[in-house]
C-alpha cells in the first residue's frame, strides 16, 4: 500500500528486504565471464630486506595465468596517494620493492583461474629474506637511536601537527593540576564483509571497469587515475553491496591496483576476496593513540587550561588518511567545555605494524576518551560530583556559533538541557543512593558518564583529494509522476535510500514508493565525496534540497502557464498545485505536473520541457552532534567480571529526518564504543608478529556481551544546512568508550585503584582489585 511520507516519520529501512532475504549483491555474487582469481604473497616479518623472489615453480604449475612482483608493478604503477600536506611522504607501492615494513605486506601477487590454484601456486613461491629489527610502540619509534623505518625521516617522525593557543600561563601556579597518560589501544575495523573486489578492463573500450566494496566511488576513480595513470572517464567504479565500513573501506588499496593491473595485462577480470585473517593483518587499524595530558583548573573546579602531547601510531606507511586522524583528535581535544588556554602536540610516528587510519570516529573517540577521563579525575580530586563539574565548564548556549580555540566553530548547543534530561531518565540521585547501599553490603557499582561533542558532516576543507567538501544530488521526475535520485555520497547501511526518499517523497507530496534513491555507481552518479565522518546526511540532504527546491521552483512556473495565474499566486500543498484564493478552481496534481512538464505542446515556446535537477552543496561549515551517557556497572569481586545495569544515552543530532535509523546508528555505535572499553584489542609481540591475528584471539562481542539501552534525544538544529540535521553514527562510539571506563573506575574507587588501561578485561580488573587488597 502507498503511504505518504512525512520527515520525522519512523519508515523502516527500504533496503532491509533485500538484504535479510539473500536477494541483495554483493561483490563476489558477480560471476563475470573469463573470471581469474588473485591471491597475494605477504611477509611473515615485521621488517626484512627482500633479496630475491622465485617463482619459477609457481609459474609452471597449471592454471597459473601470471605472476607479478613489485618490481613489475612499480614500473606500471605510481605510490597510493594520500592526503598528508605539508611534508615529505615515503613511497608506498601496492607490492613491496625491495623491503617490507609490517607483517602482511604484499610482495607478490598470483592470477590463476581459480581461487585455489592461486592460493598453492602462492605457497610455492619462495622469498629469501634477511631479517632486520623491530619497533611496534610509537613512543620507543620516537626515541634516538630507534629502529629507522624510512630514510630521512629522523625519529621515526611522519608529521608533528600542533593546535591551540600558547598555555604556559595556566600550568605555571594552577590551583589544581592532574595529569594522566590515557592509552587508546589498537583496534581492527572488522566489517562483517571483509574487502573484494573484481577488476575488469574492457580491452574494445580500453577502459576499466572496478567493482569494489568501497565508501568513495568517486575518490576511488580519481585516485586510481593518477595511480595507474588511466583517464578518468575511462574508469567506472561500483560500489556494490558493502557489508559493513566503519572507515576501513574510505582508502585505495594495493589490492585494488594490483588487480587493475592484472585485469590490464590478462584482458580478463581478475577476481580478489580478502580473508578474515588478511584483513586482521592487512586492512587499516584504527586508535592506537596515547595521549600525555595535562589539566589546570581553580579550586572550585573551574578549568583553567589543558595540555596534551599525543603520539599517534601511523603504522609502516602512510594511509588515505592517516595524518587526518590525529588532526580531527586535536581540534576536538576540549570538547563541551569553554577552556581558555589550550595546546594539542600531535607526533605521527611510523612503525612496523598495519597502518591506521579512519575507523568509527576517527580521532573525535581518542580525544573523547581523554578529555572526559580526566575531567572525571579532576571532579574526583575535588571531592564533587562529576556531573557539576561538567556543568561548572560547559560552553553556554547563548556563546554559538562558539570558537574552541583550536581552530574549529562550533554550530550549536545546548549541553546541560541534554545532561539534565539524560540524569532525569538515569535516575541519577537515586543510583548514587543505590551505589552507596551496594557498597555497604560488599557489592561495587559504579556510575560513569559522558558528555561529548563531535565535530562530523566533514565539508569544508575536509582533507580530501579535491580539496572540498561538497556533495551532489540529481533529481529526475519521470512522464509519470515517478521520481528517481541519484546521490554522490555511498551509503552503506546509513539508510539514505529510505531518508533521502522520505525528504523528497514529503516536499513533493508522493507516496516514498514513487521514490527510489541511485548511488554508489559512478557512471550514474554525480560526483560526490561518499560515506565517512557521518557527513552523508549532513551534506548530502542539503544537495538533495537544493534539487527539491529547483524542481519545485520550475514546476510553479508550469503551473503558473497551465492554470493561467501569476507564479506568486501559485500554491503547492500535499502534492496539489492551486491558484491561491481560487476557491475550487482548476488545479494540477504532482503526476499531472509531470506529464505536462515533458508532453504539452503549449509550452514549448515558453519553457523547456522535463523536470530534473542537479544540485551541489558545499556547507559553510561542520556540524557538531552532542549528548550525554549514564551507566552504571557492577563489578564481580570474584571473578572481575564487568556488568553493565543501566545504559542510558540522550543524543543531540538536531532534526531527525527518520528517528529509527537514529536509534539504529547509534545502537551500532555504542556496539563498538562499548567493545573498546571492554574487550577488543589489536596486540602484537616484540617481532612485530600479530598476535591477535584470527577471531579466536580477536575479541568480537556477540549480543549477550552487550546491555539494553534507553535511548532519547533533544533537539537543536544546525544552521549549517537546510534541514538542521547533524550526523550521528559515529555518535555512540565517541561516546560510550569513555562512559563505560568511567563507570569501572568509579565502582574501583574503594580499592585505591589508579589508571586502567583499556581494554578492560575482567582478569585485569580481578588482579588490579586483589593487589590493592593485600594478594
């Protein structure tokens, strides 16, 4: 049945259907004719000289089609790009030259026509290497006289970044100092579709086809142009199905070149789906941050100054972004509270281990973890309660637009409103009450919180390659009344096929069925800067308004031709085009306006004929979603088993267009933020060696490890863009890490117990409370 869109209306996700009944596409359902498979040789060390490749035992085994080195490819194939600016970058090739850098780097890639073929002619190459020494830790990369990954960059040193104002002043007599190192551990990205792909050149076309479960199509296809140095409109990319992104699909991989490569030489497409155990090892990680800060304030609790010098694990290379993540975390470093004198030092170190880069937050997480940690110890030296301490320094609401003094403008907020509503639904007094009961009966709970501000919808100047931060949306109406979108962002489980079509649907006044929403398909597709930093709702949807507003505009003018009135008093109200103060005149519906707009012979010396519109929109600048979460713990003393009791998150992500695909993004956030607190972890030995590399030693939590929530929100609208919307699905993660530490903390308080770091396992929370107990 057809129903009426409204924006705010709970309309299920139009792409469900398909995607829980095994109807949906994902890149390895494609079977294209001639299809080879590639499989790549990576290092088992974490740093080695490669001294020679031979794989004239492969090459003759049978259904082997070719065997590249990266001395082939180098000579086909320029570095991957990234977005570094300001300083040398050492070369990275899709397959190593000479040395490997980390453990699963690819030296060598194996086309066969099948996947197993490929995979034993791959064990059957032989790589002599000579092994040299290892640095996994940023802080041990940075010292004199470390491990050297990359000649010329002394210290290991890939950028040294810096933010803020000169706060000497504020550390020279403070009232009160704390200071604090806060550890944000390694994590891997883990989507639940690990990277494919299929490469396919066109040899009568001489032209590429890449079909790939990517974030940015359209990046994607420019990046490849310069690295294969093949004309831009030659390339399509498509981004299928993409099961799960979270940032490590926002990249150009050596994957993908390698097979474009391939596809290039054979004249046949060339097939790659990574396993879990590459992807573990081979995929970007994420964090990896550790954060020396330092907090002045007054002795009633008011902050004075803040001071954080971060050293930030880049990895072997350099990524798309990896620079940029420690730039998101220094500009958000103050979060919701009015600091005066603040200064971020970032180091971006290199060292043997996979290369970070974007993941579920992308440095507004590390720099939220580390600022509502240490303003929760600031309130714990002063003997108050850490939400007055918060109220006490948030940024008034009458100080917006407000200037952080780190170089970003903070749109709107109103952070206490959203604390009391989140303390009203916690039952904030009467869980302390609660805690201290438990306390005197032998039992350890204990309440966390956390009150953050992102900075998201990333637009102007966001780091990309095309140096912008627009977004494009092309509105087309059919004969019939039917409308069709084509968006540049990339959605991959955001649900902008049902949000995009619930604006338009409600703006033309036609059931969302007569909508349907193209993306991800760069043939098709304006171009767009895709999925990431929660910007596809807060920069697309402005795109899409625009349209809405350009068709609108032109559709008045027809109805002013065809219902001979003045186009100041044409009025269009639920689908219906009226003349205003006709009374039960002569109207046009919405499908009656289509069909004139590209059939009446009358108009064509007046108007052109059709309805469509493109539309680019560049905001003016980001959007910053806010919140506050309450939890409660408990805390096992047997076992240092961790309960969550209670999870309530009030989230501030101004107009909601679908208040269920809200509530779902943020379900997905807390998901992951709340797994960092407690369980995941990337670890490697002191040889570089991965020794979290498959899900048995990788801690993904299923269901029961996670709590129920009680989520809600308050309502500022952005004036940012013309919906007043703000991204949040990144929201939950940011803020749930910190939330949950906090709340460990607070219940081991009796026991003396100073830093944890995360995660926070419970035979690390058991040894850590029997140590302050005598055992």
């Amino acid at each position: 049945m057809a129903t009426m869109s409204a924006i705010g209306e709970r309309i299920k996700r139009r792409e469900d259907p398909r995607l829980i009944t095994g109807h949906a596409t994902y890149t390895d359902d494609m079977q294209p004719t001639g299809m080879t498979y590639l499989h790549l040789v990576r290092s088992p060390y974490a740093h080695a000289n490669i001294k020679s490749i031979n794989s004239e035992a492969a090459a003759k085994m049978p259904g082997v089609l070719a065997i590249i080195t990266g001395e082939e490819l180098k000579a086909h194939a320029a570095p991957l790009v990234n977005v570094a600016v300001g300083h040398e970058i050492p070369a990275h090739y899709s397959l190593a030259v000479d040395r490997v850098r980390h453990v699963g780097e690819a030296v060598a890639a194996v086309i066969a026509d099948s996947r197993y073929t490929a995979r034993d002619a791959a064990e059957a190459i032989e790589v002599d290497y000579e092994v040299l020494p290892v640095i996994t830790e940023a802080i041990q990369a940075y010292k004199d006289g470390a491990v050297q990954l990359h000649e010329g960059f002394k210290n290991n040193l890939a950028a040294e970044l810096h933010f803020g104002n000169d706060n000497a002043a504020a550390f020279q007599n403070p009232e009160v100092l704390v200071e604090q190192r806060f550890v944000n551990q390694r994590l891997a990205p883990n989507p639940m579709e690990t990277r494919s792909l299929i490469a396919e050149w066109q040899i009568g076309e001489d032209a590429l086809t890449l079909t790939t479960s990517t974030q940015i199509p359209h990046i994607l296809r420019t990046l490849l142009c310069l690295v294969m140095s093949i004309p831009e409109h030659k390339i399509r990319v498509i981004a299928p199905e993409v099961g799960g992104g979270f940032g490590c699909k926002l990249n150009i991989y050596a994957e993908e070149v390698i097979a474009v490569y391939a596809s290039k030489k054979l004249g046949r497409p060339v097939n790659w789906v990574e396993t879990r155990s590459e992807s573990l090892r081979s995929t970007i990680h994420g964090r990896d941050m550790i954060f020396d800060a330092r907090l002045a304030a007054t002795k009633d609790g008011v902050i004075t100054g803040l001071d954080i010098v971060g050293y930030c694990n880049m990895g072997a290379y350099l990524q798309l972004l990896s620079t940029a993540i420690p730039v998101l975390a220094g500009l958000i470093v103050s979060g919701a509270y009015a600091i005066p004198l603040v200064h971020f030092k970032g180091l971006c170190i290199y060292t043997n281990t996979t290369p970070t880069d974007a993941y579920r937050g992308a440095g507004r997480p590390e720099a939220t973890y580390m600022i509502e940690r240490i303003v929760t110890m600031l309130a714990e030296k002063l003997g108050v309660d850490p939400m007055e301490i918060r109220r006490k320094n948030f940024v008034q609401p009458d100080a917006f637009p407000y200037a952080n003094n780190l170089g970003l403008a903070y749109d709107s907020g109103d952070y206490e409103v959203t604390m009391n509503k989140a303390m009203e639904l916690f039952g904030y007094d009467e869980m302390r009450k609660t805690q201290a009961e438990a306390l005197a009966q032998g039992r350890y709970i204990g309440i966390g919180q956390s009150t953050y501000v992102e900075v998201c919808g990333l637009g102007p100047g966001s780091g990309m390659p095309t140096g912008r931060g627009y977004d494009c949306a092309v509105i087309r109406t059919e004969v019939t009344g039917k409308v069709t979108v084509f968006t540049g962002v990339s959605p991959h489980g955001q649900g902008q096929e049902t949000s995009f079509a619930q604006v338009v649907a409600a703006n033309f006044g036609i059931p969302i069925e007569d909508v349907i929403v193209k993306h991800g398909d760069t043939n098709n597709t304006p171009y767009g800067m895709g999925t990431y930093g929660s910007r596809g709702t807060a920069v697309g949807s402005g795109a899409l308004m625009l349209a809405v507003d350009s068709i609108k505009e032109k559709a008045k003018k027809i109805a002013a031709f065809q219902l001979e009135a003045s186009e100041d008093d044409i009025v269009f109200e639920d689908g219906v085009f009226s003349v205003k103060g006709a009374g039960g005149g002569k109207t046009l519906t919405w499908q009656q306006m289509c069909y004139v707009a590209y059939v009446d012979p009358k108009m064509a010396p007046v108007i052109e004929p059709g309805l469509e519109a493109t539309r680019y929109f560049e905001p003016g600048n980001f959007v910053y979603p806010f919140g506050t979460h309450l939890c409660a713990v408990e805390i096992d003393a047997e076992s240092g088993d961790i309960t969550i009791l209670k999870y309530i998150a009030v989230d501030d992500c101004g107009n909601q267009i679908n208040p269920l695909l809200v509530e779902g993004q943020v379900h997905g956030g807390l998901a992951q933020g709340i797994s960092q607190a407690l369980y995941e972890e990337v670890v490697y030995d002191e040889n570089g060696q991965l020794i979290s590399g498959s899900l048995m030693d990788y801690t993904v939590p299923t269901a029961s490890e996670l709590p129920f929530y009680t989520l809600d929100h308050t309502t500022t609208p952005s004036p940012v863009n013309p919906l007043g919307v703000k991204g949040i699905g990144e929201a939950g993660t940011i803020a749930s890490t910190p939330c949950v530490v906090n709340a460990v903390q607070d219940a081991l308080k009796t026991f003396g117990v100073g830093e944890i770091n995360m995660p926070l396992r419970s035979e690390k929370i058991w040894k850590a409370m029997q140590s302050k107990n005598g055992h």
